[in-house]
C-alpha cells in the first residue's frame, strides 16, 4: 500500500481534523509508529514506511518500548498536534508539534524508498531519527540540519488550475 503524492495530498485533508489533539504516548512498532492522541475523543495516528492513516485497531504495543520511540515520547508526549502538512507535493509530511501555539519539534515522515522517520526542531537541527542515513547530498544523523531530498516533482499549479484539468483516471 504505497501512497503516490496525491494519496498524500488527500491524507493530510482528510487528517486536519485531528489538529489541536494532545500526544498521550507513542509507541514504535516494528518500523512502524503509532501515536495516541486525545482530545476529540481518542484517535491513533500510524506512521509506516509507505502511508499514514488512523486506526480503530491498532496493533498491539511491544511489552519494551525501542530507543526511537522512547526519544519520541520524551519530546513529544503532552504536547498538541498543531499542524499536518505535505512538502512541496512530495511523499513528505510534516506533523508539527508543541505548547502554546508554538512550535517545538517537527516530526518528518519520508514516505519513499524504505520510509523514514525524522524527529527534529524547529531550526531544523535532527533531534533522532528512525534510519541513519547518507548520501552525496544530504546526511539524516542527530545533531545535523535536516535537508529535504531533491524534488523530482516539478508541479507549479494553483489548486484551481488542477481542478480545470478534469482529470478522469489515473494515466490521466
């Protein structure tokens, strides 16, 4: 179930719903993070290599939490879910968490190739991160300033113009 970049635009739609919610813990489950929020109800948010969705079934946490999910839980448990946004109409989103209308930490979700999760600050300072990782262009390791991956997109359209287009299937 891998998400395109539309499916992506689509989700995090759907999801502005849950802004304003409060993080009550994060568990990491395998490679995949499920994050309990509250405040509307009860909602869990799950984060995996490929897609994000909320569930009604989550699966079942482990008995000992990993190292990545316990960091998460330090930076981000008690604090609200402010905003959900897509990059640059990219496999990329962004949950932006913190205390009093401001932002404290940015959890980066790259949905491509094998999924990251990135854990970072506002200044964009990589605070922990799923997957070490390092190419000629850019390195995901604690302690360094968070680079997007190249766009391999090149879509500068208003979301008007792309509704004129009248787009009937997916080759379309």
């Amino acid at each position: 179930m891998s998400f395109s970049s539309f499916d992506v635009h689509v989700m995090v739609e759907e999801l502005q719903d849950i802004a304003g919610m409060r993080v009550n813990t994060v568990y990491q489950i395998d490679g995949d993070f499920r994050i309990k929020l509250f405040g509307k109800g009860r909602k869990d948010l799950f984060i995996t290599s490929e897609a994000f969705y909320l569930t009604r079934y989550p699966k079942k946490a482990p008995m000992v939490p990993k190292g990545f999910a316990m960091q998460l839980r330090k930076h981000l448990k008690g604090s609200f879910l402010y905003s959900i946004n897509q990059i640059n109409f990219d496999r990329i989103v962004e949950f932006h968490f913190g205390y009093d209308q401001e932002i404290q930490h940015i959890l980066v979700a790259e949905l491509f190739a094998k999924g990251n999760v990135i854990l970072k600050n506002p200044e964009g300072e990589i605070i922990g991160i799923l997957r070490k990782e390092k190419w000629k262009n850019r390195i995901l390791y604690p302690h360094q300033t968070y680079a997007y991956p190249p766009s391999r997109l090149s879509i500068d359209i208003s979301r008007e113009k792309f509704h004129e287009l009248n787009i009937q299937t997916e080759k379309d």
